[in-house]
C-alpha cells in the first residue's frame, strides 16, 4: 500500500494552519508534521499560498456541500435559504481553520488571510446567486439581481448570527428565520 504524501502535507498543513494560523504556519512546520522532508512539499505545491488556496478551496466545497444538504425540495425558497445560510455560519464557527483565520484576520490583520475571506465570502455569494437565478427562473421570486440579493442575504445572515451576538443574547435558529423573512423575504415573494 503506497502512501498518500500528498494528503500527508495537507493533513499537516491543516492542522498547522488551524493551530498557529496562516502567519505562524511554515513550510518546516507542515514537513515536520507530515513526517516528510522539505522537498516533498515542494513536489505538490509551489509554495506555502498555493498549499494555503488548496486546502481553503477544499474546505469552501465541503462547506457549500453542508449548505446542499440542508436544501430540501419540499420547502419553498425563504426556507431553504434559511437553512442553508445557517448551516454555512454553523460550519463557519465549528470549522477551526475557519476560527483561526477569522481570528487571525481581526487581530493580525494578515494579507493572505484576508484575501483568502473574501474568497470564501465570494463562493458563498456565487453560490447563493445560483439558488436565487434558479428560483427566479422557476417563478419562485421577483425578478432582481441575484448578485446583489446574495450579497444581502449572506450579510444580513452574518450580521444575525455573529455581530448580534456580540452585545445581545443570541437569536435562536427560528427567530432569525422569522426576521429574514419579514426583513428580506417579503419583499422577494410575489
């Protein structure tokens, strides 16, 4: 059985990178980890930002594949987002890479880290604009810009779930769905 050294490095990286961060994360860090040398990471990655964008893209997709499962064809459209933003913000706050690169972003302020945010935060919002152009082909909401709409909903979402919470009790999962309905999914439904 040959192995993987490959998922050697990104296992290693990953944990390195949710334990330290991005900053504090080094190439000797992920070798030593993985139980490899040097050049063996060198062999799959180019340097430690094309490591960092592999293992972020991989953990958008299994973040996006949360959100999926979370749709159900049964439910109407204000539901499903409902359920998907919040499973997205659910895996956002228990995913400890994602709690190290936030964390890192606000008190270090790290280029790479903030870039790599604004990534995950454009793949949300390219996803969502997916649901909201297919609900409106589907004659499920008025036409809009579903850019726009994502961009709205993904920050009205955060700011219920995150920034609330930072001077309120937190909103349960049913009463932030009663607020993104009146506040937002009103002025969408026909």
């Amino acid at each position: 059985m040959s192995i993987d050294r490959r998922k050697l490095i990104i296992d290693a990286a990953t944990k390195s990178f949710s334990m330290f961060g991005y900053k504090a994360t080094t190439m000797d860090q992920v070798a030593k980890l993985a139980n490899v040398g040097k050049g063996t990471i060198y062999t799959f990655f180019k340097n430690k930002d094309e490591l960092f964008h592999d293992i972020v893209s991989a953990m958008v997709k299994e973040m996006i594949h949360e959100a999926d499962d979370a749709i159900s064809p049964d439910r109407t459209f204000g539901e499903n987002v409902h359920y998907a933003l919040y499973r997205i913000l659910e895996f956002r706050n228990e995913h400890q890479l994602m709690l190290k690169l936030l964390q890192e972003e606000k008190e270090m302020g790290t280029l790479a880290v903030l870039d790599m945010l604004n990534h995950i935060e454009e793949e949300i919002i390219h996803y969502l604009k997916g649901k909201i152009s297919a609900a409106m082909k589907k004659g499920d909401i008025r036409e809009n810009d579903p850019e726009i709409t994502a961009f709205l909903l993904l920050k009205t979402y955060i700011a219920l779930v995150s920034d609330w919470e930072r001077r309120h009790k937190p909103l349960s999962s049913e009463k932030i769905a009663e607020l993104m309905k009146f506040y937002v999914l009103k002025g969408l439904s026909k």
